[in-house]
C-alpha cells in the first residue's frame, strides 16, 4: 500500500475530502445557476466570526460556525424578501460585517494557542476523529436532503415566480437552500480554508457547465471534477509538501481548463 | 376540488394595489366566465403586468378581494390548476444549464404528471427537442417550452405575460394557434398584451386597463376609439377599424 494510505491522518483526510468534493458542488450548482455565487463568499466570511467566537467561548469550531452561518443566512434571506435594499448590499454589508467581526473577536481571544490560518486556508490533515464524524454526518444529512428535495429546489432556480404559482413554497424552500449552502461551508473549513470554500462549490460546477448539457448531466460532471479535484489535490499536496485547500482549488481550476477546451472542441465537431 | 363545476374562473371585487403610496390598481372589479379567453390590454405602466401578479398571488391586493377558482389566490390546491408563462420566458437565464425536458417537468413527477408531460411536449409539438439544452434554442421554440411547462400542470386556467413579445410573425401566428387548441379544451386563457391587434383577432372578450378598468367588453374586438384614446391618448383605435364587427 502506498504511504499516503497507510497514515491514519491521510486516510481521514480522503474520507473528510470525499465528503466534501460531493456535497459542495451538489448544493453549489443551485448557488451558481441562481447566481448566488458571492453567497458562498459571504457565508464563508461570516463563518469566520463562527471560529473566532468559538475561540473565545471554548466551544467547537465547526458547529459554532454553522450556527453562526445558519443565523446570518435567514438573516440575508429575510432582508432580501423585504426588497428594501439591493441584494448586493445585503450580500456586502453581511461579507464586510462577518470580516469584521471575525477580526475583532479574533483580536480579543488573542494568545488561545489556535492556528488560525488553518481555518483561514484549511489544513485537511489536522482534521481530528470527531470533526471527520461531524463532518460526514452534517454531509450526509444535507446531501440526502438536497436529493429529497432536488426537483423543488430545481423549479425555484429555474424561476421562482413559475414555482410559487404552481403552488411550491418558494419561501421556505429558499430558506432551506440558504441553510444547506450553510451548513456546506461549515464542513468545507477544514478542507479548503474559509477563504476557499466558495470556490469548491462554484468552479467544479463552472467547468461542467462548459459542457451545455442538462441540469442533472451537469451536476454529475461537476461531482467528477469536484472528487477528482479533492484526491488530486491531497496526493499533490502530500508528495510535494504544498498547502492541501490551496492544491485542491488549483486542481479544480485545471479542471476547468481543461473542460472549457474539450466543451469548445465538441462544439466544433458538432457544427 | 371540483374545478369543472365552477362558472366563474375568477371574480376580483374592489381590487386596490397600493405601492409606495401611489394607487397601481384603483378600486375596480370584474368577472371572468370558466372557459373565457380575456386580453387584458394597456399602456405600459397601467398595471397590466401587476393584475397578473394579483391573480397568480404573487402579490396580495391593498384593499379588495380575488378569488380564482372558487378559492384564495394563496391556497395551494387552488394553484395547484394555475399555469403561468411570463415574459420572454421569464428570469430563466440562457446559460441556464437544463434540457427541455427537464424545463417542461419542472418539479413534477408521478404517473399522472408523466401523462400530462407528454401531452403537453406532444401537443407543442416540441417532443424532438426533449434531450436538447435550452441554450440551444430559437426564441420560438422556448415560448412553446414555457407554454408546454404551464400545460404540462394540466392548468384550469393559464395566465401568459406578453407570450410573443421579440418573436417573429410566423412564431407568432404558431403561438396565437397552440393558444387558440388549448382554450378549445375548456382551459381558460388570460394573456397580458400592449398589441391591440392581438387581442381584438385572438381573445375573446378584453380588460381594458389604465391604473383603473377602462372597460371590459365581452367582444374584444368591439373595443372601441373612445376607450383606445383613453387607453394611450392616440388615436390607435384606427388599428382596430377592420376588426370592428
């Protein structure tokens, strides 16, 4: 067996890795088509107030952080509903406040003996038992949730006025999308950092789309260059000594590459 | 719920909306028969657009009432025998990356559905484009998508917001003729237009609306100078001389 299975510390890292490479782009692709993709940014940035309160409070990173997220995402839901400010200011003032916040509490609970840049740029290798545990039930539970309710969440993104005529609760269900974007970034912190998590659930998704195929074609596309991405980008990072979250964002961005050159060479083909 | 039972589609009674002060919808009531085909024609920014959003309940009235249906514009059963085509297909982005199928079921699904989906890509005439991506379609083609993912509900009543708005003549006549088979099964038709032609020849009667109810003729096309002049201070009602009956 090579060394990179054989370290328990690795074997996590790809259980953990795997998780994420499959919920990220599966709730990402409802983020992109609706063009929420700064959502994702905005979440990621509040999450770090999330890490920084839990610091000061003693309490676990990972569920702090989804509480905080859940919050400010009903909060981004429920001003966007009222209509009374752009959603980009919306989006601005929580990305800026949730920055802000972060700093400050990260400055309060100075001298906690906390790496904090491996929450800023996500270290998969330090993640411990229990948060692989966490992390893989919360993925679970919002995978199987997003399948349950994927033909609803697809009728919002295709027009949301269509949808709450037809009868679909269009309320609720974007509620339920927002806190499913939450609960992704929540779990990807340890993988690609806070400062990364928008990017596993939006470019895996950008390259599939290369390929103007279907809804359902597209996200199982953008699993496969989200999963490929994650392992490459652990083995990559391992062999050669490189920051893991950095690595695998970079393999996605190769993904992509890549993808937009086969999509353009199949167009040509066609016509 | 037994819709087939119901003569009035729709019956609005003192409808008022109000949007930053200003009255959008002025105190007006109407009656729409099961089975009608109503134009509701206006200038633009005489609410035409904002009565649609009332009778689908994507908003709710000021003051007044609306039932659709026998029930509330909110209930869910009552929706459930709504179909709705908005504008230029809606908020639906051209990199939308979705088939037509998937556009034409939407959320639907069960054996039922799955008739009424085939039905409607049958009688769109769109079966043959089932597997192919929206963004690959002519403007036509995804007015008749829309229209097939609001029949596909197997409405009672279709509600359509400038449906051939950017469409060429040709698409055009093929829309106004899948409108015309469809309101020939029983399903009543209530299409928002600025073209007075269109709905003197399609409709069969019209509301006329300028922040208030101009008139609402029983024969669209009797419409007449008077209330056109009103309508959009012109004299436009000479577009409509050769329709006069």
């Amino acid at each position: 067996m090579p060394a990179i299975f054989a370290l328990e510390f690795m074997q996590r890292a790809f259980a953990v890795g795997l998780v994420v490479g499959i919920v990220a782009p599966t709730i990402g692709i409802f983020f992109v088509v609706r063009r929420y993709s700064s959502m994702a940014d905005t979440l990621a940035h509040v999450s770090l107030a999330g890490i920084a309160a839990s610091l000061l409070a003693g309490t676990a990173a990972i569920p702090t952080a989804l509480v905080v997220a859940v919050c400010s995402v009903l909060g981004i839901e429920h001003l966007r509903e009222k209509k009374t400010l752009l959603p980009d200011t919306i989006v601005s003032l929580f990305l800026f406040g949730g920055l802000a916040t972060g700093i400050v509490l990260l400055g309060l609970s100075h001298g906690k003996n906390v790496n904090i840049v491996n929450y800023l740029f996500g270290n998969i290798v330090t993640v411990t038992p229990q948060d692989a545990w966490l992390i893989t039930i919360l993925g679970v539970i919002a995978f199987v949730l997003t399948l349950v309710l994927w033909r609803h969440l697809f009728a919002i993104s295709l027009d949301e006025d269509v949808a709450a005529a037809g009868g679909l609760h269009v309320r609720l269900l974007n509620r339920v999308l927002a806190v499913l974007g939450a609960a992704t970034i929540a779990i990807s912190m340890n993988v690609v950092g806070v400062l990364l998590i928008g990017a596993l659930m939006v470019i895996p998704v950008l390259g599939a789309m290369q390929f103007r195929v279907g809804f359902r074609r597209t996200w199982e596309l953008s699993l496969i260059i989200s999963v490929l991405s994650v392992v490459l980008g652990l083995v990559a990072s391992f062999y050669l000594d490189l920051a893991s979250g950095g690595t695998i964002v970079l393999c996605a961005i190769g993904f992509f590459i890549v993808s937009t050159f086969l999509a353009g060479g199949m167009t040509k083909r066609q016509l | 719920m037994p819709v087939a039972k119901i003569s009035a589609a729709i019956t609005a009674s003192h409808l008022t909306f109000t949007r930053n002060g200003e009255d959008v919808l002025h105190d007006f009531s109407f009656t729409i028969a099961a089975g009608d085909y109503v134009g509701v024609i206006g200038p633009n920014g005489g609410g035409k657009t904002t009565l649609l959003r009332l009778l689908l309940g994507l908003l709710q009235p000021t003051n007044g009432s609306i039932t659709l249906l026998g029930g509330k514009t909110t209930e869910t059963q009552v929706r459930r025998h709504v179909g709705y085509v908005p504008q230029r297909g809606g908020s639906l982005d051209a990199q939308f990356p979705a088939t037509v199928e998937e556009v034409v079921r939407s959320w639907r699904h069960g054996a039922e559905a799955e008739r009424h989906i085939a039905e409607a890509m049958h009688d769109m005439g769109i079966e043959k484009l089932a597997a192919r991506p929206m963004s690959r379609l002519s403007g036509g083609e995804r007015q008749k998508v829309m229209l097939a993912r609001a029949m596909a509900g197997n409405p009672s009543i279709l509600f359509l917001d400038e449906p051939v708005d950017g469409l060429d003549p040709a698409s055009r006549d093929a829309f106004y003729a899948l409108l015309r088979t469809i309101n020939a099964k029983g399903v009543t038709i209530i299409f928002v237009s600025h073209d007075v032609h269109a709905i003197a020849q399609e409709a069969s009667s019209a509301i006329c609306l300028k922040h208030q109810l101009v008139c609402h003729s029983k024969k669209a096309c009797h419409i007449d100078g008077e209330e056109l002049r009103d309508l959009f201070h012109s004299d436009r009602h000479a577009l409509l001389d050769h329709h006069d009956t």
